[in-house]
C-alpha cells in the first residue's frame, strides 16, 4: 500500500463517538498486480466489509452503510476520475 484516504459521506448521519467516518475510502497500491490481489481478497468479504472497486492501481472502498444507489455515484464518479 503506498496511500489511503478515508473519506466521510455527509448524508449519512456520524456518530460523534465513531473511529472511523461511513462512507469509504481511497487505496493506491505501487503497480495493478499488488491492487489486484487486495481486490481479490476484499471481494471475498463483500458482504461484510462492503463493495471495492478497482481502476489500474487504485481501490475504492465503500461501507455497506451506504445506499446501492450511493455507492452506484461514487463508483462512476472514481471510474471516471481515476483510468
């Protein structure tokens, strides 16, 4: 991993007392083959850990907390930023 980002979704109610924001998070790993294998192993746990995408060398994360139609505008929006 060379960089990670945790982000807030602000439409989502935060706990004041939360270790972590909901919402998801940014994973940058040095080449695609390291990326591939952290996507391949956080599908594994979908159900619980929430939905990863992947473009090149880059993961985003999302919190399951998140509507499907929520995390259906991050990803298109990461898709879009991120080729």
């Amino acid at each position: 991993l060379a960089e990670a980002a945790r982000f807030e979704d602000t439409s989502i109610e935060q706990a004041e007392n939360q270790i972590e924001p909901i919402g998801g998070s940014v994973e940058v790993y040095q080449d695609y083959g390291v990326a591939k294998q952290r996507y391949d192993y956080l599908t594994v746990f979908a159900d619980a850990a929430g939905t990863t995408c992947q473009s090149g060398n880059v993961l985003l994360r999302l919190d399951n907390a998140l509507q499907s139609e929520k995390r259906a505008l991050y990803e298109a929006a990461f898709l879009g930023i991120v080729k």
